[in-house]
C-alpha cells in the first residue's frame, strides 16, 4: 500500500484535501492529505482531530461523504466550510465518533 504524504498548505476555505493519484489500471500510486494552514491554526484540538480523520477516512479507508447531519467523521460538511457547530457536535459524540472510523 502506497505511503500517505501529509502536509500543510494553503486550502481555504477547506479544512482538510485528500487527493488519490492512480494511473491508467486504476492502481494507487500516490496519495497525499493536505491540511489548511489558517483552519489548523484557529481550531480546538477536537476539530484538528475530525479534519484528520476524515481525509484519512478518504485516502484510507477510501470513503466518500454520509449525508450532512450524520454521526460520522465522515459528514459532508468535515473539512468544508461549517454551518453547524462542530466543536459541540463533536464534543458531545466523541466517543461514538471514534468508534466509527479506526478502533
Ligand atoms: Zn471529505
């Protein structure tokens, strides 16, 4: 399994990118994750944490996004600009979270 590159730059207004390069069999042959260098610098650790996880539930775990309300790291708005308040969302199902994507 190809190694994950990860690193910051600069994303806005996203939190967080996977990319999956493969070539013409459809094998993998790079995968990188980006974190936005403003989001990483403004947000409490337990947001570091989501944006993390939901790319790495992309580059690794190769999910796409459940529906926007879901319990799940993987919600379409992790890693995109927020409307909901994520740090209470998250705080309060933390636990629950963490159980879904790597135990
Ligand atoms: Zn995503």
């Amino acid at each position: 399994m190809p190694k994950i590159q990860v690193y910051f730059g600069n994303i806005q207004p996203r939190a967080g990118q996977c990319s999956i390069k493969r070539d013409r069999f459809k094998q993998i042959i790079s995968r990188e994750i980006i974190i936005d260098n403003y989001h990483w610098a403004q947000d409490a650790w337990v947001l570091r944490k989501a944006t993390v996880w939901h790319e790495l539930g992309h580059c690794v775990l190769m999910r796409g996004h459940e529906p926007g309300g879901s319990l799940s790291y993987m919600a379409e708005y992790f890693g995109q600009p927020s409307e909901i308040d994520d740090l209470e969302f998250i705080g309060a199902n933390e636990i629950i979270l963490d159980n879904e994507l790597f135990k």
